[in-house]
C-alpha cells in the first residue's frame, strides 16, 4: 500500500523455457521460496483513525496457488496464458499466482500472476531473480533478510502531497483543452482481457535499435516506440472513419534510480508521462518524435513524474473514486487513448533450475477506460511487444493491422535512395 | 569554469540519477554503459539545463557526443 497508482490490477509475467521443468520440484521449490517472503499473504487493512496499510497476518496462510498443463501445441499454450490472466483470485488475501505450462515435454512456460498492489512489473522479475538465487544457494533463507514488508500506515508531508496534486490537477486541465479520442468501450460486463505477443528476433530487434538512433537519437527508444505505437492507432482510427483531433498515450514509468532494487522489490513503484500529439502530425514521424522527446523533457524538468508519484499518497486519505472524478471530469472520461511501456532492462540470469530462459514477456490486464496497452520490454538481445486489450474493444482483424503496421513501420530497412534523400543527397 | 570542473559536475548529477557512489562512475564510459535508458538520459539533459544553462534535447546529439562524460564535458565547455 506504499503507492497505489496501479492498485487493483492484475499483470502476468512470462518465462519460456527451452525444455520441461519438472512440475512437482518446482512447486516445492517455490513453495519454499514464497514462504521466506510472508508479505505476500499479506492485505490491505483499514484501523479505526489510520490510513490504510498492508498488514501481514501472524498466521500466514502459506498455501501457494500453483497449476500446471500440459498441452500439445502454441495455439493451445496461448489460450491457456490467456486464461490464467483473466482469472480472478480467490480473495484479498492472494496476491501471487503460479502457472506451469508444459509442451510435449520439449517446450515449457511458467508464468507468474500478480497483484499489482503487491509488485510492478520489475519487481516481479526481481522477486524470479530472487528465486533463481534461492535455487542456486540451496535454499538459503537469508534471500529476504534485508528487504522492508512494511510502510508506514500514517500520511506525512501533507503540504508536499497537495501541492503535488494542484500541479497534478493543473497538467490534467491543460491536456483537457484537446480531449483525446479513444475507443469505444464494449457493452456489457465482459472484463476478460486477450492479448498478442510481437515477438522480434535478434537481427530484427538491431534493426529497431539502429532506427531508433537514426529517427530519435541516442538512447531514444522509447520516443521511437511510442511514436510507432501512435501512428499504427491513428491508421485505426481512421479505418473506422473515426475523426480524432488527438491522441493521449499514458506511459508507465519505473521511479527507482538504482539498478539493484532488492530494497524496493515489494508494493508498486511506477509513475506516468503523458504524451499527447495531434492527428495532423500523424504522417510526420521526424514531427511527432521530437514531439514527444520535447514532451518528456519538459515532464521531467516540471516534475511530474514526482508529482504523480506523491500525489498518488492522497489516495490513503481520499477515496479512489473521489480522485478518479477529479480525472475524469476536465477530460471528459477520457483518460487516454492508449497506455503504454517500454522496459529496456531485465534481471534475470540466463536460466531457471538448469533450463535455459528463451524469452521474457508481461501480459498486464489494463484499467478500463482505456482498455487497451502496448508493452514491450528488451530481454537476451530481443524485443518483444504485446498488445493486451478488453475482450470487444478491437477486432482480432484489428489487432492483425495494428501488429502488422507495427512491425513494419519498427523494422523499415530503407532503401539506399531513401535514405540518400533523407541525408539531402543526391 | 574548465572542463575539468563540468565533468565532475556531470559525475556528481549522473550519480544522484542512477544512484551510484560518483567514485564509481568513470568519465571515460560511455552513457549507453552507465544503464541508462531513454527516460534517465532525459533527466541527464535537464541537469544540464539546470547546471549549465544550456539546452541539448534539440540540438542533434549523436554518439560521440556521448562516447564519454570526458567528450560531453568538452561539448558543454565549448558551448558555454
């Protein structure tokens, strides 16, 4: 309950394997590993006079949630991730899921469920770094020593909270001038999430991180991303003949500063940027990437990010939906058009129990509005991105364009003519 | 001001961005080294903007730029 600006939703991470585990001694082994970690049957919990905390319970329930499959090809295993996304857990006081699919004994994943209250998406790949340590050190208990499970249950620094908040409020209402577009919400009460997995290799994913310094400059991948994600939302947009005077991209960001994050493993650390670009500068990707660098420099030199981060503090005294009407109202319920993140590190080793790790991707549920994310992350020299989506919201030929415009706008090799003009020569 | 105080300027607000002793961080590896990614690198130009008064964002930085805090040290010592 440290911060709660992702609380109440739920993300899966996957690992593929290149070869099968065997099922019952990784249950045992994470089982082991889970119990040093008594946070994670931990909850919420509201005193009288005190703001809300997570506590954890003398007795812990220690009953790890752990299924495995076996299927016979990607088609099935798919379905199978999907389901275990969309299944809710049992109550308050799980937080954790595991889920172990095995292919034909040639071809494993495992994939870990997890409440968003209790990790962001990176620390959830520490807490497997961890397990990965643990394995290594023969179950050493000493894993968690040193890591903090509690906060604070008390509000301090009121002053510095509320004027984050008033310059929080204040970006809000200046977005709100040009409300962005955003999809229609499907009718109904269907919560289920689908996902696709754009999986580039390594050649591809060079190619990407050449045209990133090429078209956005050093280190300016996530502009090149994102500004690749919004002309492929613009194209559907305008396949649907809907008119839309701008686009709004809520972009996660990770607010810790050191590398290792053993320290802050537990509880939600992420913040926002916003970046918000008309539909006229949608044709000029050289226009609506120096956009959002100019975007992000003037967030970051604003403090907004911080901001948000502090702000997010109020919702220990403040309801949730008090301060999502505050949101909503200047724009109109139209939080933004898309979310969406880009993890350029991953700290995992290169295997698991003795089976090597091919891939890493996240598979997070996103809050509605918007219903709809782009996330990608970099893991053993190769970009992934996945589209996760509310049930009804875009097509399954929808999600091919937008996949297919993706991939090819990241992966453009241009021609030696091209690129002669693009250097004015010639 | 040389550049000799600029690059121990530098060190000094890399290190509180990535939070690293500055004792650890060299002035001759380059920032992709440093594990920065698009979202520090952008707080390493407003400590710029801030320090030294001088805005870089715009101004078509390329790899040699950055090859090392020694070179961006020389680039903000020239443009002062």
């Amino acid at each position: 309950m440290k911060k709660t600006t992702c609380a109440g939703n739920m993300s899966q991470v996957v690992l593929v394997l290149d070869s099968a585990i065997k099922h019952s001694e990784l249950h045992s082994r994470l089982m082991r590993f889970i119990n040093e970690f008594p946070a994670v049957y931990g909850g919420i919990h509201r005193d009288i006079n005190l703001c809300p905390y997570w506590r954890i319970s003398e007795k812990a329930e220690e009953n790890l949630n752990f299924t495995s499959y076996n299927c016979s090809n990607e088609g099935d295993m798919r379905t199978l991730l999907g389901e275990c996304i969309n299944k809710p857990f049992k109550d308050n006081s799980e937080h954790l899921a595991f889920h172990f699919i095995n292919i034909e004994n040639q071809k494993s994943y495992l994939a870990m469920t997890f409440d968003h209250r209790l990790f962001d998406a990176r620390g959830a790949e520490t807490f497997l770094k961890l397990f990965q340590q643990h394995h290594e050190n023969n179950n050493d208990p000493a894993i968690s020593s040193g890591i903090p499970f509690t906060a604070p249950a008390h509000l301090s620094g009121w002053l510095k909270k509320f004027l984050a908040g008033r310059n929080v409020n204040r970006k809000i209402i200046a977005m709100s001038k040009t409300p962005p577009e955003i999809l229609p919400i499907p009718s109904g009460r269907n919560k289920r999430f689908k996902f696709r997995l754009i999986s580039f290799n390594q050649q591809e994913t060079q190619t990407i991180y050449d045209n990133a310094y090429k078209k956005a400059g050093y280190l300016m991948e996530m502009p090149f991303l994102l500004a690749v994600v919004m002309q492929a939302m613009h194209e559907l947009f305008r396949k649907r003949e809907m008119t839309a005077d701008s686009y709004l991209a809520s972009v996660t960001i990770d607010m810790r500063t050191g590398e290792d994050i053993k320290q802050e493993l537990f509880f939600n650390h992420v913040s926002y940027l916003f970046f918000q670009a008309q539909s006229e500068i949608m044709s000029n990707q050289k226009e609506l990437i120096n956009s959002i660098k100019m975007q992000m420099y003037e967030q970051v030199k604003a403090g907004i990010p911080r901001d948000i981060m502090e702000a997010s503090h109020l919702t220990r005294i403040a309801p949730l939906p008090f301060l999502k009407k505050i949101i909503d109202i200047p724009l109109k319920g139209k939080i933004s058009t898309f979310i969406f993140s880009h993890v350029s590190k991953n700290p995992l080793s290169p295997d698991i129990m003795g089976t090597r790790i091919e891939n890493v991707f996240h598979m997070p549920r996103v809050s509605v509005p918007p219903g709809l994310g782009f996330f990608s992350n970099y893991f053993n020299g190769r970009l992934n991105l996945v589209i996760s989506y509310l049930d009804g919201l875009i097509s399954n030929e929808e999600v091919n364009m937008l996949g297919k415009n993706i991939k090819e706008k990241l992966t453009e090799i241009p021609s030696p003519l091209v690129a002669m003009a693009r250097r004015g020569e010639g | 001001m040389t550049s000799k105080d600029i690059e121990d300027k530098l060190i000094q607000g890399i290190a509180s961005i990535i939070n690293k002793d500055k004792s650890s961080i060299a002035s001759d590896i380059p920032f992709h080294k440093l594990g920065l990614d698009s979202l520090g690198f952008v707080e390493i130009l407003v400590f710029i903007e801030k320090t030294f008064n001088l805005q870089l964002i715009e101004s078509g930085l390329d790899k040699k730029d950055f090859e090392t805090i020694q070179s961006l040290a020389s680039l903000i010592h020239k443009k002062l």
